[in-house]
C-alpha cells in the first residue's frame, strides 16, 4: 500500500476553502477502481495498492480569487497516468479545470 496525497491548486485562487468533489482512482494494470470524497480543504489523502494510476476529479470547488472575491464553480481534473510505487507518501498536484 502506498499513501498518496492529492493537492488542487489553481492560478485563479489565492485561497481554496472546500472542495466537494469525487476523486477516482483506476489501477491501469488491474482495471481497479477506488473513489474517494475525503477532501479537506483542498487536499485529499487515500492509500492504494502499489501500481500505475489514472486519475480523475469532478465536483465543485469553492475559492477566494485575486480580487478577494468568493467564487464557487463546477470542476474536473485528470491525469492519464501516475506512478504510485514508493513506500513513503507521495504528493500530486492536479489544477481544476472549471467547465462552467
């Protein structure tokens, strides 16, 4: 098992409250799903099976933008593939993708 921690960070925030989103993580060698919605704040932690992984994010994300202005929006983010083999945590960074 492997502890990995995703962390959502975009150019148009200077602050990421709360993320209410669905992260999916798919072992590409044995079709696997895992989902998890256990953000806080900005940052999800979830261990997995060692492996090779896609990963997809979907869900609302609420931020203070650079005029001080509070934003909520509808976003997605993907990675098509990610290598989780070390035995420490290990740290991805995704920016959302705002479809709204």
């Amino acid at each position: 098992m492997v502890e990995t921690s995703i962390t959502l960070n975009s150019a148009d925030a200077t602050q990421i409250d709360r993320v209410q989103a669905t992260a999916t993580f798919t072992n590409l060698n044995t079709k696997q799903v895992i989902s998890s919605t256990n953000f806080y704040g900005n940052k999800l932690t979830e261990k997995v099976l060692r492996g090779a992984y896609q990963i997809s994010i979907d869900g609302i994300i609420r931020y203070t933008d650079k005029n001080n202005e509070v934003k909520v929006r509808s976003f997605r983010s993907k990675t098509d593939f990610v290598s989780l083999v070390n035995s420490k945590e290990q740290s991805i960074e995704m920016q959302p993708i705002f479809i709204d």
